[in-house]
C-alpha cells in the first residue's frame, strides 16, 4: 500500500476505498488490505507500535491475516525506547 492509498481520497476514488479511523482521525485505505499493510502505509514501522482494534488490543501475530475493513477504527501506540 502506498501513502496514497492511506491519504485521504475524493471523488471516484472515494468509491475504491474504504473510510477507517486512526487516532481519532478519518482515514482512507484500500479495500482488502491486512492491518500490517495499512499500518506501513501510513508510515508505521509495525514491529514498534502497539494496535487498539476496534476497542480491543489486538495480538502481534494476527495483523497479517487481519483484513481492515470499512469503519474499523484503530489507535495506534507507538513504542519509544529509552533509558532512565
């Protein structure tokens, strides 16, 4: 997936996409991705982030099977190491 995809679509794009939530803001993807190609798509590195799933906390090894679809809604965490 590209940025493209991930940014917001007008017009005939709109009816090619799908409208998800990251953060609180509306989003748009492409139809049929996995939650690991939509989070790559806008700009997450997966391996460093942690994933709200529509409310639920949602297991690592299942992100590459789970496909996102219209009005799921996502918070992303990401995860930013340091020392004390």
């Amino acid at each position: 997936m590209t940025g493209e995809q991930a940014s917001e679509a007008t017009g005939s794009e709109a009816a090619t996409t799908l409208e998800i939530q990251v953060n609180g803001e509306p989003r748009r993807c492409g139809p049929g991705l996995t939650l690991v190609q939509v989070l790559e798509g806008l700009g997450y590195r997966p391996q460093l982030v942690v994933v709200e799933f529509n409310g639920a906390i949602l297991p690592r090894q299942s992100w590459g099977t789970k496909t996102v679809v219209e009005s799921d809604v996502l918070e992303v965490v990401t995860i930013v190491g340091g020392g004390s």
